[in-house]
C-alpha cells in the first residue's frame, strides 16, 4: 500500500480482497467494468465505489464531489480465486493506519456485486420483462435476494424510515430518539441510507440495540446510481444494496418494509410520500395495512401542517386517512409502529403472504416505469385533477422526482446548464399549491446542504 500526492489531497493506492467468497467474473464481465466508452460500466463502477469511500461527505453538489476526486479509479483484477480491486487515489479518510475500513471495504463488493448482477442477470436476460408491472416486480425481488437481504422471520420488524438529508440539529437529534425508541422495541431500521434522517435512525437503533444485546441488529440501506454521490452510505450501514433506477429502489422499500416513518425532509421527501401514497390509494390496496407516521419535533410542526395541507387539496382527504401526524412524541410514534406492524403480521398470515417480501400489494404500472427528467419530460406531465387520484399522485411525483434531479444528479444538471431551469406546467390551483410547498422548503433551507448557493433548477407555471 503506497500513500500518494494528489491535486485534491492525500490519496491511497491499494488493492482490496473480499473476506468472503464471491462468485468469479467471466472475462467478459471483467472487460466490461473496465470498459470505459459510451455503455461501459466503469463510470458507474467508478462513481458508486468513489461515493462508498466518502462516506460521512458532507457536500449534495456532485459536481464538485467529482472534481475533488479526479484522480481516483478502481480496476478489476480476476484471479484464480476470485477478484480483487485495484484502487488509485483513493480517498484517504475510508483508511485507518493504512488499513481499509471494514465497513467500507463490504460496501465496496457490495457496489460490485449489484453493478454485475443487474447488468447481466436483470437488463440483459429475457427472463425479466421490464415492460410489465409483474416482470418488474420480479426484477425487484430477485435483486434482493441477490443482496441475500432476504429473511425467514418469524415476526415483521424493518420499519423503513425516509426524510431530508440536509435536515437541522433540533431534528437530527430527533430522528435518532425515535430510532432509539423502535430499537427498544427490537425493530430494524431501513432508510435511503445517507446523512440526516437516514442516518439518525440508525444511530438511535444502534443504541437501543446494544442496550437489548441484539446482536444481529439490521441497517438496511437502499439507494441507486444517480442517487449514492448526493448521499454517500452513512456508517451505520451494514447492508448496502443499489437498484438500478429510483423506480425500483421504491419498490424495494415498500416490498421489504413493514412500517413507515416519515421525518422532515424536501423535494425527495414528498416525491417518496406521493409515491407511497399514490400505491395505497389504488383500489386493489384499500384493505392492506400500512403502518405510515408523520414524525418530527414541535420545530417541526409547521412543516407537516404544510405537507398535510398539500396532500389533502391535490389528493383529497382519502390520501390523508392513510397517514397520522405525530408530534414531539416519539415513544408513542415508536408504540403506534408497533401495533401497526402487528397488524400487518396478522394481515399477512390470514392471505397467506410472506413477511419478507410484501406481494399482496398492488402497484400500479405508472410507479414503476423509470421516469427520466428532461425539459421535455417534465414539461408534459400530466398536472390536472381530471384523473384517479393514484394516478395524479404517479404524476405529482414524477415532478418532485425530476426537481431533485435538478439539484444533484449530473445528467439533469447538464441539461439545466445548458436550457435553464425545468418549466412544470399543469392546473393553476396545483400549481399555486407545488410553488408555495416549494417555497416552503427553500425558507426552510431544505432543498440543499449547501443552501448559501442554491438556484432552483424549476419554474413553476401555471
């Protein structure tokens, strides 16, 4: 191992062997990762190794992220007994006395396993139809499995908390109290798994699990390629896994979980809620429990009255019956989980469905399809109260999808620099509600870490 001078810092060059066996590449699976034109998959092996060895990174602007890290690169090197990765210049805070740390390490092969997994076992197998709402579906299930995130319980307890990344001290420390109340409960925590309350939870569970000498504690973390630079895996990570768009990674979240909490959070936040609730809102779901809580502290408060006002006038107020709002309370939030998880329990021994794997659940076709945010895309979504309310929520978050796309992904950040900001069209009255919730979020320094320079890369027209 040799440290190294770069234009940005310090960096490590190294090689990395897994602890554990790991199915041998082909040599054209090898070629592949190293390929770096136009359909290769090193820049997305690259970029998605670079984001786990910056865990902890404390900046959303990926451009910047990449620039501070030009001269990092990852290699594939096949051996007999298995593979190995080469690192050049590789951020020097994942090392400790010159050792790779063992969380990051894991991550790593976990960024490998699904690159290869779904490049060749998911989007170029016939045995998957991604046009249709059950060969999706199925794609999803055989991802995780993959992941080997798959358990036989005996009781449901993965309660799948979502909220903003750049959230303030006050509600960070909350999100860590209710992780810390559902640990004591012997629930797992699932989450987007990056900063803030993704990683509060987390970090409370952990506690609490310590403190109930459960040694087997579980902190699921789901993301996606354009996603994991924005939000790099926290450390309390322990099972990392990638989907291959934000479409399934949803999917993944509502198939696996069994509970949901929702903290503060901005444009990522709602468009999960308006994905959630769009899926809860088909008819096929009306008699499926699902446990979703709205929680934060009483800082907190107007946030979710402004959530709920926007939720009942696009949605109506059938959407908010599926939700409750609780308030600076988080042992009640973390009981109410659990009565509601037992509920499911009970919903999922009567049909007949596994604990693991939510199959009873309808989603509709229009959640599943990947959405991908241009000037064209978003200026044509259909914005209007004239259709089923699920499919209006498909809509809405779509909208709210391509706005955070806006702000951290590079292809969309491309695009705006070159044609301006995304212009949203669609009813005045939802669009009079979208730009004061918007607006919201901005007063509230929610849509970036670093809000000192942000420009909003939406218009908002009526």
């Amino acid at each position: 191992m040799t440290l190294q001078q770069t234009p940005s810092g310090r960096g490590v060059s190294t090689s990395v062997t897994p602890d554990t066996s790991m199915h041998m590449l082909s040599q054209q699976e090898v070629e592949k990762l190293r390929e770096t034109s136009q359909g290769g998959l090193h820049d997305l092996f690259r970029n998605s190794a670079l984001a786990v060895l910056t865990s902890g990174n404390d900046t959303d602007d990926t451009k910047a992220f990449f620039a501070r890290y030009v001269d990092f690169d990852i290699a594939l090197v096949q051996r007999d007994r298995g593979v190995k990765l080469e690192l050049t210049n590789a951020p020097f805070r994942a090392f400790v006395d010159g050792e790779l740390i063992q969380g990051i390490k894991e991550h790593l092969f976990s960024v490998l396993r699904d690159i290869i997994y779904v490049h060749n076992e998911i989007q170029h197998n016939t045995k998957f139809d991604l046009t249709t709402s059950n060969g999706i579906t199925n794609a999803v299930f055989h991802i995780l499995r993959n992941a080997e995130i798959m358990q036989a319980v005996e009781d449901p307890h993965l309660v799948v908390c979502w909220g903003g990344h750049s959230i303030g001290e006050v509600e960070y420390r909350y999100t860590k109290e209710v992780g810390h109340q559902l640990g004591l409960r012997g629930m797992d925590i699932c989450t987007g798994c990056g900063p803030g309350a993704m990683k509060g939870p987390m970090k409370g569970a952990a506690l609490a699990h310590a403190k109930q000498r459960i040694k087997n504690g579980r902190y699921l973390g789901l993301t996606e390629p354009g996603i994991i630079t924005a939000e790099a895996p926290n450390p309390i990570v322990n099972e990392l896994v990638i989907l291959p768009d934000i479409e399934k990674r949803l999917e993944a979240f509502v198939r696996v979980g069994h509970g949901f909490i929702v903290f503060p959070g901005g444009a990522g936040t709602l468009e999960e809620i308006l994905y959630l609730l769009g899926v809860l809102l088909h008819p096929d779901n009306e008699e499926v429990p699902f446990p979703l809580i709205f929680m934060g502290p009483k800082e907190s408060a107007e946030y979710f009255d402004t959530i709920d006002a926007f939720i009942k006038q696009t949605l109506g107020p059938i959407a908010a019956q599926r939700y409750q709002i609780i308030i600076d309370d988080p042992k009640r939030g973390a009981s109410e989980m659990t009565t509601g998880i037992q509920q499911v329990r009970e919903f999922r021994k009567k049909t007949h469905d596994a604990f693991y794997f939510n199959w009873h659940l309808t989603i509709d076709h229009e959640f599943q399809q990947p959405f991908e945010p241009t000037h064209e895309s978003m200026a044509q979504l259909d914005l209007h109260a004239d259709q089923p309310i699920h499919l209006l929520a498909a809509n809405l978050r779509r909208a709210f999808s391509g706005i955070v796309a806006g702000h951290v992904k590079p292809h969309a950040l491309n695009a705006i620099e070159e044609g301006g900001p995304f212009k949203i069209h669609g009813d005045r009255a939802i669009m009079k509600l979208m730009d004061k919730l918007l607006q919201s979020f901005v007063n509230q320094r929610r849509m970036k870490i670093d809000q000192e320079n942000f420009k909003p890369c939406y218009q908002i027209i009526a």
